[in-house]
C-alpha cells in the first residue's frame, strides 16, 4: 500500500499528423464529448505524447485507431511503425479494422505487416435517440455473421479486439466473447460509464456482470473523463473501485486517452488522481494495473 512510483504503461493513447484524419479536418461539429475541440486540430507527434508524460514515469505506450482516413486504415499504421522504428514510441499499435467488411482480411494482413501491430478496434457504441453517441446502426452489430466472421480471422494474425460500447451493449459483447475464446478482448474506456447519478451506474454495473466470467476479457480504464468534463475525482473512483474490485488489477489496466483526455486534464493530474485513488490497495495490484497488466495483454 501506498502511493505507486513504479513504470507505468500507457494502453491508450493517440499520435497524429491531423491533415490525414477527415473529422480534424472537417469543421467543427458538436461530438459525443462536446464541440471544443479546437486543441485537437494539430498534429500531436511522439515529442508531444512525451512531453506530457512528463517526468511520470510512462515507460511503454499503445496508440490507438484514431479514425484515420477511412479508405486506408493500414497508412495510419506504416506511419505509426516509422515513428516508433525512428522515436522508440509506440510499443503497440490498434488499427483500424470494419470487422463486417468483405476485404477485411486484407486489411487485417496489412496492419500484421508492421512489427508493432498487436490488435484492432472497430468502435461498435450506439446509443438509440443520440446520434452523437452512435457509430453503428445498431446495438448489437458485433453478432451479425459478417462480423463474427471478421473476428474469427483475428486468431490467425494473434490480433486482439478492442470492444468499445454502452452498458446496454454488454450482454451482446458478452456473447461475442464467448464465441471467439481463443482471441483476447479489451473494453475500452472502462465501459463508457456516462453519468454518475444511481441509475446509470447501477446499468453500468449490471452490464458488467455479463463480462466478468469471461476470461479472455480485459478492462481497460482510458478515457475516464469522457463524459465530464474535467478530472473528475469522484467519478474516476466510482469506476475505478468497482473495476478493480469486480474484476481484479489483473484484468485491468491504465491507458490516458491523450490527446483527447488533455482536454479537460492534464497527464500529471490524471496520474496523481488516479494514483490516489489506489494507494490504499496492495503494491503488486498498483503495479499490475500501471504496467504488468497492460505489458501482458500488448505482448510489449
């Protein structure tokens, strides 16, 4: 117990040259987190990514599909292989994979090319009424044929799948999981919890239930600001506490979401923050959730 000062790993977090990514380009429009994101319209290269590690330790880091230009989802990946090759980050790439698209293996085959490769993300929230809050057309898409087959063919690549949706989406996931035990799975975001008043997270909770026998299921716990605004302390630790009590430090793990996160944080608050939050539980749990467990799930 006590405050953590170890390595810390990084599961998730975003390097880009903005002109190759359509929605930075595009005019401002209101998103899922707000419409202030004129800070986000510049490129964000590994000096920067570094620069807001700071003197925090971070070790290792993963970048994550940023919504590359869609009809080239393995340029995103080439490009990020030539940073890390010439800048030593990012350990682990996620690129971007349409898991119900008939020329996915040809996608899949592209992104495996590139040494860091270690998973996919095809982001699968959708949320009836709030098309802000969707990127599918439906909740349960990760069921269809088409898509299960694109998952099926993860295992050949030793790829993992980085699940991105609302609690009301969880037994579907669940299902998806089951079907495929041989491919590790990730929830990102810690499960989008959006609000912090009874009932939503008691959905959130519940939706859970339907992940945590599953043990080819990890949680990672990016993106915990999400849907507040600021560094939240009170709703970090409501998702935070019950992760790591439901599902053990050993299937969860850190990941930031910079740049996006350094909207409404910075990388030193969001550290100390959460490190408060987990100084009361054992060293080795601190230790796995900032490193261990990421470093196994990304192979890095």
């Amino acid at each position: 117990m006590g405050t953590y000062h170890g390595p810390i790993v990084d599961s998730h977090h975003h390097l880009w040259e903005w002109k190759n990514y359509p929605w930075l380009v595009a005019p401002i429009t209101p998103k899922m987190y707000g419409s202030n994101y004129q800070p986000l319209r510049q490129d964000y290269l590994v000096k920067d990514l570094l620069a807001d590690f700071g003197s925090n330790n971070v070790v290792k880091s993963v970048h994550v599909q940023a919504n590359y230009d869609p009809a080239n989802p393995v340029g995103e990946t080439k490009w990020l292989q030539e940073q890390a090759d010439r800048h030593g980050f990012p350990h682990a790439i996620v690129g971007h994979a349409v898991m119900n698209d008939p020329n996915v293996e040809k996608v899949l085959q592209g992104h495996r090319r590139h040494a860091n490769t270690r998973g996919v993300r095809h982001q699968l929230h959708h949320w009836e009424g709030d098309p802000l809050r969707c990127r599918t057309d439906r909740p349960d898409l990760c069921l269809t044929e088409p898509f299960q087959r694109g998952i099926e063919r993860l295992k050949q690549y030793d790829l993992s799948f980085e699940l991105q949706g609302f609690s009301h989406q969880f037994r579907y996931f669940a299902e998806l999981v089951r079907n495929h035990p041989q491919t590790p799975f990730c929830l990102v975001h810690a499960g989008m919890l959006t609000a912090d008043d009874a009932a939503t997270v008691d959905a959130w909770k519940e939706g859970l239930e339907h992940l945590r026998p599953l043990p080819n299921l990890w949680i990672k716990c990016s993106g915990l600001n999400f849907f507040t605004g600021k560094c939240d302390e009170s709703h970090m630790r409501i998702t935070l506490d019950h992760l790591l009590d439901r599902f053990g430090a050993g299937r969860c793990f850190y990941g930031s979401n910079f740049p996006l996160e350094k909207l409404w944080a910075s990388y030193d608050d969001l550290v100390a923050t959460t490190k408060r939050i987990l100084k009361d539980r054992p060293a080795d749990d601190q230790r796995k959730y900032f490193h261990d467990t990421a470093a196994a799930f990304y192979r890095i």
